[in-house]
C-alpha cells in the first residue's frame, strides 16, 4: 500500500486555469489537494471547490509561506508524503505518479520533476531561463552534485520535511529543502517532467525582466546561507509505508 499523499497548489489569481489543472490530477494518486490563496476574495477559489480541492487561506505572503501552509495542514492531518506543483497549468498533473514513485519505492526522500523544455522551448521566458541557470550553478557548485531543476513540482516525505525546519517563505523554499535534504544525506531522484505554457495571466516571477533578476539574486544568495548547515538529526528519516 503506497503512502498517503497530499498535494499542495499555491495558484494566486489562476482562475483561468485552476479547473484545468485539478481535472488532469489522476485518480487517486492524492488523498487531499489543498489550493492556497493570498485571499479569501480570489475568483480561484470558487472554481477550486468546485472541483472538489480544500482552499486554504495563507498566514503571510510568499510561494514558500504558501506552500508551507499547505504542507503544515496535510502533516496535521497525517497525511505521509507532501507534494507540490503550481496552478498555472505548467506542470502537468498527468506526470504526479512518476514524481511521486521513487519515494512509493523507497528509493528517494525528495523527488523532483525536472522540467524539460523539448516540447514547448518558450513556456518559460529566456531571462527566466537564464537566472534558473545562474542558480543551479551556485547550487550545484555548493553541493558538489549536479542538481538539474528547482521545480514546482516535486514531493518530500513529511517526515523528512517536518525535520528540515524550512525558513525560507518566498522564493527560496525550494532552494532550501534540497540544500538541507542533500546535506542530510538523503536521497534525491531527478525525474523529467514536461514544461507547458501557462493558461491565461502572467507569472509572478517570470513575467517580467525585473521580477526575474529579483528572484535570481534572492535564489543565489539562498544556498550560500545554508552551504554549512548540518542537520541536527539522524541523516535517515524513519521509514514510510512503501
């Protein structure tokens, strides 16, 4: 019997595609999907219970407090393994169980969707591309391991996360959690995932050259922060149903 799952989508203002993306999650891959909001008066809310999701009111601003307020319900209600994606319809919901097997298996702890570009080269814009790169590079060079993506889409044990002690509440999250899960020792899988254009509004890091550069820098100096940080536990998280 495979861990139970709780799927986390922070989607501020993506009313033009929420409903798209909750219809592609297949059946049963989670046993709760939670959509996090900035606001209660969002139009995406409405469409998000339609569609049978639990809507979530986030405490403080920010993607990484957004998603932390996902995840801290999921674990409340003993929900095993967390995972993420964005509302925008980029990632593709139909790819959730390949993220998701490397930690059914046992074989990983954090699974990320790497996204691949083949098909639709221009979903994300070259700036974006670009300062994507310049982070995986400080990243990679930090650890000493080729990390391939800082995904939306990925998934953690809540064992695993619960023990990480995440700080970073804007656009560091994701940064943070593999820095912190590489250096605990922990597995990490690395599974492609496809990279769509979005439905309808504008990112609210990619959409703008600015925007982007803000995030870049804020994502760089990220893993600096963590290069020496040493958990405080076991380096193996206790086992979950597989």
């Amino acid at each position: 019997m495979s861990a139970s799952v709780g799927l986390v989508i922070p989607a501020w203002n993506e009313e033009t595609a929420i409903g798209a993306v909750l219809s592609e999650i297949p059946p049963g891959v989670a046993a709760s999907v939670f959509v996090v909001l900035r606001s209660e008066d969002d139009a995406t809310a409405r469409l998000a219970r339609a569609h049978g999701a639990t809507v979530l009111i986030q405490t403080i601003g920010g993607y990484g407090a957004a998603c932390w307020d996902g995840a801290r319900v999921a674990m409340e209600q003993g929900i095993e393994v967390i995972a993420f994606m964005d509302g925008d319809y980029s990632d593709p919901p139909g790819f959730l169980p390949m993220v998701l097997e490397p930690i059914h298996e046992g074989e990983a702890v954090l699974s990320l969707g790497c996204r691949d570009f083949s098909r639709f080269p221009l979903a994300l814009p070259p700036h974006a591309r670009l300062g994507n790169a310049a982070v995986l590079a400080a990243v990679s060079l930090i650890l000493q391991r080729r990390i391939r993506d800082l995904p939306s889409m990925k998934a953690i044990r809540a064992d695993a996360l619960r023990q990480l002690a995440l700080r970073e509440m804007t656009y560091g999250f994701t940064v943070e959690m593999i820095v912190k899960s590489v250096r605990a020792g922990w597995r990490l899988a690395q599974i492609p995932v496809p990279y769509r254009p979005r439905l309808g509004g504008r990112s609210k890091i990619s959409g703008s050259f600015r925007g982007t550069v803000g995030a870049a820098w804020k994502l760089c100096t990220c893993p600096l922060r963590y290069a020496t940080w040493s958990p405080s536990f076991a380096a193996r998280p206790p086992e979950v149903v597989g």
